[in-house]
C-alpha cells in the first residue's frame, strides 16, 4: 500500500461520512475563499467533519467536491453556511459504505497529483 492509499484510508477512518455533494458556480474558487467558507459550514452544530477537494475544469472555472459527515444535512444549510446560492449546490447523494467513500477520496487524492492548482482540505 503505497503512501496515498494510506492517507485515504486514514481519512475514510476519520469519521463517519454519509454524504457527497459538488458546488459548481460561475466563478473560479480560490482556495483561501474556499476556506473561509467550510470554516463557516464545519461551525453547524449537524456537521461533524467536511472533506473538500477543489479540482479544475479548465484555467478559468473550477468545482468543490464535498464529503460530509453529520446530521441531516441539507442544500439549504450549505447555501446558507457557505453563501452560496442554491443551484450552485448539485444533490446531496448518500455514501454506502467505507468503500465506496475510499474511492471517492482516493480519486480525489490521485486528481490532486495531476494538476498545478489543485487543492484539499479537511474540518
């Protein structure tokens, strides 16, 4: 097992992640914007731990992945939390198992290797 799979594994481990969801908006994300906003979503009482990769489209629009784990967790919330108007934020889908999350986060550890501006964090 190779550093990378060691680390996502560890991240699967973390907590219990339940949800995934994607903000897609007009704008380019800038990593320091991006923090700002998580720190306001991680600070809701039904959200216990967010696992974000920011990964680009082309040079001039980009998209945030999310792993969630909480409590009813809703679009409204993150729009409210993160200021982010709604239909920016595609549909909250259920995470089955440690599986399926490992492979999510992996993916997005694998992407993370491959382009310049890339860019994860984790609340």
């Amino acid at each position: 097992m190779n550093d990378l799979n060691k680390y996502a594994a560890s991240l699967v481990n973390m907590a219990n992640w339940d949800k995934t969801t994607v903000i897609r908006t007009y704008d380019k994300l800038k990593p320091h914007v991006v923090e700002k906003k998580l720190q306001k979503l991680a600070a809701r009482k039904n959200v216990d731990r967010i696992f974000a990769s920011l990964e680009p489209d082309h040079e001039k629009l980009n998209h945030l992945h999310l792993a969630l784990a909480g409590r009813n967790i809703t679009k409204r919330q993150i729009s409210n939390s993160m200021r982010v108007e709604e239909k920016h934020i595609l549909n909250i889908e259920k995470i089955r198992d440690k599986k399926q999350c490992l492979q999510y986060v992996s993916k997005h550890l694998i992407r993370e290797q491959r382009y310049i501006d890339a860019y994860h964090t984790i609340y």
